[in-house]
C-alpha cells in the first residue's frame, strides 16, 4: 500500500531528485487536508451501515434484483451485497486518508471482476449502488471530503467496468 507522500518521494527517489516544485505542491495539497480527512473518516466510520442501507434503498431494493431470479435474492445473497458494500465504503475511506488508490487494487479489485462474472454478480447494478454510496456519503461530509471520497468509489467503480 501506498500513501500520498510515500507516492511523491518515490518518483522523485527513481529520478535521483529532491522533490520539485509539483511534488511540494501535491504534498502541501495533502497536508492542508489531513484535518478534514480525519474528519471524514470518523463520521463515515459512525455512519457506515446507514450509509449502506440508504445506498441499497436509493439503488437496490424493489428492483429485479431483489425479486426471485435476482442476485441479491435469497438471504444469503443480500447479506453478501450488503458486505460487498461495506467493504467498498471502508476500503475507499482508507484510501482517501492515504490520498492514494493503491490499496483499492491490492486488497479490492485483485480478482474482483472475475469472480463476479464467475457468480453471475451484476457488475452494473453493482456500480450504480457504488454510486450511490457516493452520493449519500457526499451528503454526511459535505462537497469537499464528499468529492475527496468520490475519487475512490469511482475508482472502484471503474476497476469493476
Ligand atoms: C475485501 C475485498 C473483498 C471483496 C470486494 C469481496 C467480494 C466478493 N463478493 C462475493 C459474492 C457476492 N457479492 C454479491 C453482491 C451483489 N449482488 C447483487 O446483485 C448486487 C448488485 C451486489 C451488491 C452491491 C453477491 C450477491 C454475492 C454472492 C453470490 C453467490 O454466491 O451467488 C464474493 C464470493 C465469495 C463470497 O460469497 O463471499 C466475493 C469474493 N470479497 C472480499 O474479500
């Protein structure tokens, strides 16, 4: 995993240089948003399964999807989405506090795509309530860390696409 520093100091290590005037600028960047970052992550980790259920209301529920024949049908299966959800959410907030995607890779998107093509997971409805999480967390933390935390979710989203 890596980190918005780790990620600076890195490129300028292999170029051999001291960091140049765009990799302070990205530094600074992240060091001015540490505070509301920080902030973000508490109040999503105190939140994280309203987040969810108002995601699964505003995009899930009471479509084909939940009915018999869906992918979410059957206990177990909705369970399962659920996690899948909770999963997104915590990873992506661990990530906007690292101000890098790296670990959404390494730990989400290694395999994901094939294993839900191998179980018949809907990879768009999956996105649309990856969306909507979005949205939801966006209007628990405001625009700012909302669009920090939509970097992620769309990170995810494009990984599964
Ligand atoms: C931390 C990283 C990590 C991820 C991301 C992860 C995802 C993941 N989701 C799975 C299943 C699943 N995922 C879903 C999700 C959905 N179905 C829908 O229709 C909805 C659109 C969607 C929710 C948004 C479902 C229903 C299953 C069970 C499918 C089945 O067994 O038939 C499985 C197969 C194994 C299992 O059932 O647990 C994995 C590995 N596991 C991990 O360890």
């Amino acid at each position: 995993m890596q980190d918005a520093i780790t990620a600076v100091i890195n490129s300028s290590d292999v170029q051999g240089k001291y960091l140049d005037t765009s990799a302070l600028e990205k530094l600074k960047g992240y060091f001015s948003t540490g505070e509301l970052r920080v902030r973000a992550a508490t109040s999503i980790s105190a939140n994280a399964s309203a987040i969810v259920k108002e995601a699964v209301a505003k995009s899930l529920l009471y479509s084909d999807i939940t009915r018999p024949g869906g992918n979410m049908y059957t206990t177990r299966r909705y369970a399962a989405c659920i996690r899948d959800l909770d999963y997104y959410l915590r990873y992506s907030t661990y990530a906007m506090l690292a101000g890098d995607p790296s670990i959404l890779d390494e730990r989400v998107l290694n395999g994901l795509k094939e294993t839900y093509n191998s179980l018949g997971v809907p990879v768009g409805a999956t996105v649309q309530s990856i969306q909507a999480m979005k949205e939801v967390t966006a209007s628990l933390v405001g625009p700012d860390a909302g669009k920090e935390m939509g970097v992620y979710f769309d990170y995810i989203s494009s990984g599964l696409s």
